[in-house]
C-alpha cells in the first residue's frame, strides 16, 4: 500500500490534471453501476453512445414475472468504450471512420487487419458536435440474452438466479438452457472470454441424461472442449455399467460356486456374449478387437424399458456426429477391455492363494481361537482371585502353599552352592536383557506370521 501511494505521489506531480493511477474495487463496481443505470433509464444520452439492435426475447411463462423485459422496442444502450474494452471482438467500423473523417474507404483487411467474420463492428450512426453516435446490429440474438450479456459486462450479475437450470418443471429446465446456449454464442461472438467460461460452467452443472448427447453436439459445433470432454464423460458414465452387465464381465472375486453358475448361465446366451470369455485369456489387442467389434450390436441391443433415455442420447449423437458417436464408442470399448483385464488380474490372484493354500498353508482359525479361549480363562481366574473376599483369598493361598510343601522339602536336601556366581548383578541384568529381548523376538514373528 505504502508502494502504491507513492507511484501515485509522482503520478500528480508529473500530471496534474490526469485521473487516479489506482482505483480501488468498491469504486470501480459503483461507477459500472452508475453506467448500467445511465443505459436503462432512457435513450442515448451524453454517456450511452451506443445503440444495440436486438431480435425478439425469448418465449417465455406467464409466471415468469421475476425476469427483466430489457429492451424496449428491440433497443438497448450502450457505451462504446465499456463494449471495447470488455469484449475482444467489437471494434470501430475502419470504412466508416475513414469516410467521417474525410478519407476513403478501404478494404478491412488491408487498413486495419480486422476480419469481417470474427468482428462485431460498431458502426457510426450519427456526428453531432465532438459526439459521436454508434450502432451494434445483434438483430439475429434475442433481446433477454443481450440484456444479461451487458449486466454481466457491466457489474458480473449472477445470472443463474434469473435462469436457474434445476428447476422442478422441465418447460423451465429447456428454456433455461436454450438462453445459455444462446449467450453462449453470443459471448463467443463478441469475444467476452469470462462470460464465456461462466455460460460453460453453468451448462457443464445442468448436464443430465437427457441433454448430454444435445449439449455435446452444439459443443462440437462452437468447439468448446469443456464442455464436449464432461458431456462425453457423462454419457460413459451413464452407458459403462450397462455395457459391462451385457459384455458378462466378472468382478473377478466370485467363489467357485458363482463362477460355475455363471458358466452355466452363459451357456444360454447366444455365441457373442460368450466370446468375452476368450478375450479374457487373450492378448489385449485380441480382447480390444473382440469388444470394438461387438461394441455396437451390445449397446443397441440394451433392453428400451430400462435405457430408453440412454439409447434416444446415442441414436442422436450418432446421427448429428459421426466423429464424437466414435469417440464414445472407443472409450466404451476401452473401459470394458480394461474392466475384463482387470477381472481376468483378479482371478489369477485368487488361484495362486487357493493353491498355496491347498499345498500346506493353514489357517489361523483354530489356533487363534485356542489361544483366545486360553487368554479369556487366565483373565477369569485372576479376576475371581482378586474379587473374593480377603478371608477366602488367605484360605486359598493356605491351600496353594500345602500344596506346594512337599516341593520345597525336597529342594531343602539339594545343595545349590554351584549357583552361587550366578547370582551377581551382572548376570541378573543380562538374563533380564535376554528375557526381554526374547519376548520382541517372540512378537515380531508373531506379527509376521499373522
């Protein structure tokens, strides 16, 4: 901050009479409000300069009274420099500049380097004093996409709460998402890149099973690669489960009774659903060639009822591109090759278990189960010992050391002088040190075992 005042120091001293160097947000947002009001109120004034031509508004509920009718007569006001500046594709007519200012008209491409197919061009209408009056001719769009293109050029209004595309009613769901394919184009036309990857955002979240194959269509056509790659990705999504349920393909963790059921099962299927099986133990080439081959005859072959949605999507894409219907059939055949590769991995794992196991490898079941038992008995009986009363407890301990009488008789006749060294400290602390390091030995096998 400290940095910034003093470029703006030198900035008044070098030029007096020029704006702020630096304007912060708050004011920049209030002065494009205070423009967007200027152009609403009335015709063109001193400050809106511009007149947009627009087409009908779109069809629209009786109910929908939520929505701003913009635009009256098929007319919106602009500013020139606000249109300039915000949007890549709107220059000034050269021609017409030439000819105002008294020279000749000339080609565009050779005066300007300007392309006539890629330029909205913002025409002189009228010269009255130092004020000069354009027009921008967007007759062929409808007055309620112009109307949310200048809110967002002017002040990035939230768009999605006037045209909310997740809606309970599907008239307003088609609507919705016929106006943002309309800005859409019409952000792609003028060059308004941040409109233009919110129109995407917002129709890339609206996506469903029954738009997929329409918005992948119009997004090959305006070549928006967002939006075609998740519109694919959504009908894989959608077509994946019921592709590997017709190709028959295994999870590869099925026991030995399922993987007969399902051998038996297939035996009734006719020969192309079977032939999955022997891609299976096939190179993956074989396996991919199998699948691409067989690809279309399974997915037109899914049952109406279930996939009527999914099967309306797939015959229109086929029908309105070639190229993406084969993009998604290539992705389809990889996910199931993948899907069987994966299967036939998981089944080989399960044989070489099942053999060790049946070559000598135990299981822990019983031992486990022994030892616990064992454990939970110990545990018991020092529970009872410590929970008796103290009376019994002594009587216990009588019992134990009358017991044990006989034993230390015998030992008292023993002569135990040839133990004598090892009662020093050094060997106390050693077999203690031995002990110890038994009882790890003892738990990291016992953990390596399990």
């Amino acid at each position: 901050r400290l940095a910034r005042l003093c470029d703006e120091f030198l900035h008044r001293m070098d030029a007096p009479g020029a704006p702020a160097l630096f304007v912060p947000p708050s004011t920049l947002r209030l002065a494009m409000q205070v423009l967007l009001r200027q152009a609403r109120e009335s015709a063109p004034s001193d400050s809106s300069d511009t007149t947009i031509l627009s087409g009908p508004p779109l069809p629209r509920r009786k109910r929908d009274t939520a929505r701003e009718v913009v635009g009256a007569g098929g007319k919106h006001w602009a500013h020139a420099f606000v249109l300039c500046a915000g949007c890549a594709n709107i220059r000034e007519d050269p021609d017409l500049a030439r000819v105002h200012a008294g020279g000749r008209p000339s080609a565009i491409s050779s005066s300007s380097g300007v392309d006539l197919q890629s330029t909205c061009l913002l025409r002189r209408c009228s010269v009255v004093g130092s004020t000069v009056r354009f027009q921008l001719d967007l007759r062929d769009v409808a007055a309620d996409v112009v109307g949310a293109w200048l809110r967002y050029l002017y002040i990035q209004e939230d768009l999605s709460l006037t045209w909310p595309c997740d809606s309970m009613l599907l008239e307003d769901n088609v609507a919705a998402e016929r106006f943002w394919i309309e800005l859409l184009r019409l952000a792609q036309r003028v060059g308004d890149n941040k409109l233009l990857l919110y129109a995407q955002d917002v129709l890339v979240s609206a996506l469903s099973a029954d738009n997929w194959a329409h918005l992948a269509l119009f997004a090959e056509q305006v070549q928006c690669r967002l939006l075609l790659e998740t519109s694919l990705m959504m009908g894989l999504r959608l077509l994946q489960p019921a592709m590997l349920d017709s190709f028959r393909v295994p999870t590869g963790l099925e026991g030995d009774t399922q993987q007969v059921d399902q051998d038996s099962d297939s035996a009734g299927f006719p020969e192309h659903a079977a032939t999955v099986g022997g891609a299976l133990s096939s190179s993956g080439s074989a396996a991919r060639g199998t699948v691409d081959l067989e690809l279309e005859r399974h997915l037109f072959g899914l049952p109406a009822s279930t996939y009527s949605s999914e099967l309306a999507a797939v015959v229109a894409l086929r029908k309105g591109s070639p190229t993406q219907y084969g993009e998604l059939k290539r992705r389809l055949s990889e996910s199931v090759t993948s899907a069987q590769r994966m299967s036939s991995q998981l089944q080989q794992c399960a044989r070489f278990f099942d053999s060790h196991e049946k070559r000598g490898f135990r299981r822990d079941d019983g031992g486990s189960g022994r030892g616990r038992w064992i454990e939970l008995a110990a545990l018991m009986v020092l529970l009872v010992f410590f929970t008796i009363p103290s009376t019994a407890r002594q009587t216990a301990i009588a019992v134990l050391v009358g017991a044990f009488e006989p034993f230390r008789v015998w030992t008292a006749f023993v002569d135990w002088g040839w133990l004598s060294p090892l009662a020093t400290g050094a060997v106390r602390v050693v077999s203690i040190n031995l002990l110890v390091f038994a009882l790890l030995l003892f738990v990291v096998w016992s953990g390596l075992k399990g």
